[in-house]
C-alpha cells in the first residue's frame, strides 16, 4: 500500500465511520516501534505504522485508522480526545474502534543476544545480556573465577 492509496482510506473511512470528512494527512512511518498509529495534535496528521500490514490483516489496519480517527474528530471538535476521557470511550464503542492494537514489539525488536559465563570452581552459569569484563568479578557463591563461555 502506497501514501496516496492510505490517505484515501483514512478518508473513505472517515466518512463511513464518522460522517466528517478527514481534512489532514495520513502517512506511514516506519520509526513507530510499539504501536500501530499516530495522531499528532499539532498538525492534525495521522501516522500508522507499516509493520501492521506486513504482521495483520486489512481489518487490523482499518482498527487502527478508525482509533486514530476517534483522537483526531474528537480534538477538531474540542472535546476529550485523551484515552482515559468518557468522550473517546464512548466513540470508540459507537464506531466499533478497538482499544489497544495487537502487539507490534516483536517484530520490529532485534533478537536479545544472551552472553553465558561460568565459574571455575563451582561450575554456576551466569547468564547476562550485557557483556562484563570477567576480570572485575568474582562468583557470587564461591568467589571463584569467572570466564565467558559463550557469546
């Protein structure tokens, strides 16, 4: 899906859903990491996130407009926009608009590397995300020395 094919979209929805016409931008942006969409208040511009494509189907995506379109209708009109404001709970329902979008974290996360140490003497593994320079530590049980096993 392309910029122009997204904005009509938001529009076409926007009048199905709402019956007020969507008069600002909608665009992708990939830099969106834990969530599907965005409305900005300073321009009144919608982002969505294109990992949603990719991870879901068309219905997860039109979910995310239509929430993104409740922010956007309510703050034109000044009323609470905020998700914790009666105003979007009930437009929300009335729109049939989900809550929360299904999660996005792990797919745009790299992998957590996971470094292995262990002790000389007692043989504990210590696994650590962080790397640590096994000269400056001593095992906690027996205080033997420490050496990576695996990075």
């Amino acid at each position: 899906m392309e910029q122009r094919e997204l904005q009509q979209l938001v529009q076409r929805l926007s009048i199905e859903a709402f019956g007020k016409p969507f008069r600002h931008e909608a665009c992708f942006n990939a830099r969106l990491r834990t969530t599907g969409g965005r409305y900005k208040l300073l321009d009144g511009s919608i982002e969505i996130n294109p990992a949603v494509l990719e991870l879901y189907e068309m219905e997860e995506l039109i979910g995310i407009i239509k929430h993104e379109l409740c922010h956007y209708h309510l703050h034109q009109e000044g009323r609470g926009y905020r998700h914790g404001d009666a105003d979007f709970k009930k437009l929300l329902k009335e729109t049939g608009s989900p809550r929360y979008c299904k999660p996005l974290g792990k797919a745009n996360s790299k992998p957590q590397k996971i470094h292995l140490y262990q002790c000389k003497s007692c043989r504990l593994e210590y696994k650590r995300r962080r790397k640590m320079d096994v000269r400056k530590y001593r095992c906690g049980k027996c205080a033997g020395e420490i050496t990576l096993l695996q990075n």
